[in-house]
C-alpha cells in the first residue's frame, strides 16, 4: 500500500490535508485511491483516500480519517535501522560494525572495499 507522510496540522477546505510528491513511499496514487498516511515524527498513522492529484504543482489531496489516527505498532525503517545500529554498537565485541544508523553510501563503501 502507497504511504504518504503528512503534517495533520496543515488542512484546507473540506478537512482535506495535501502532501507534495516528494512525501509518496511506494508507487503514485491516483485519484480514489486508498492509501496509509503517516506523520513520521510521532510514527502516527490513519488510513485515507486520495481525492484529487495536481501534477502542476506536484501535490496531492487527501481525505484523512482523522479519528483513526494512531501510533503505529511497527517502528519506521529509520526507527528500525537506529535501534539496530545501537543495538550493535553497543554489545558487538570488535566495536561498530556496518550496521549503523546513518544512511550508507554503499557505492563508496564498495569501493572502499574493492580498493584495500
């Protein structure tokens, strides 16, 4: 299912809500479509339906069920890939390994690897 992240604090008329293009995880939505909305900073989550695309201005509207906004019972991959890291960081024997909780550049990293 396409997520789309959102502020629930910006709302235009109707109580629609619109995100930019850039704010789409998974394929682009078309009108009717259902969709899961997230607000990435508190991990909250509701079910919503896109109501209009507008590839002028690269936004897309949204009916959120803003009674059925909440915290999701999975972490977000950035969540997930910090917990991983400091989980290794902490109790690997040799020190940090590769999983971190930075995003990687793995063409450098590669190279790197292929050059020593």
């Amino acid at each position: 299912m396409t997520e789309i992240m959102i502020d629930p604090n910006v709302r235009v008329a109707g109580g629609l809500t619109f995100s930019g293009f850039e704010d789409v995880r998974g394929p682009m939505p078309v009108a009717g479509q259902r969709v899961l909305v997230r607000e990435p900073e508190a991990n909250l989550v509701a079910p919503g339906i896109v109501t209009s695309v507008d590839n002028e201005d690269s936004l897309i509207y949204i009916r959120v069920e803003w009674a059925s906004l909440k915290t999701d019972v999975l972490p977000t991959p950035d969540q997930l890939l910090r917990r991983i890291g400091a989980f290794v960081q902490n109790f690997a024997p040799d020190g940090p390994t590769w999983v971190t909780s930075q995003r990687t550049d793995h063409t450098a990293a590669s190279k790197q690897l292929q050059s020593a």
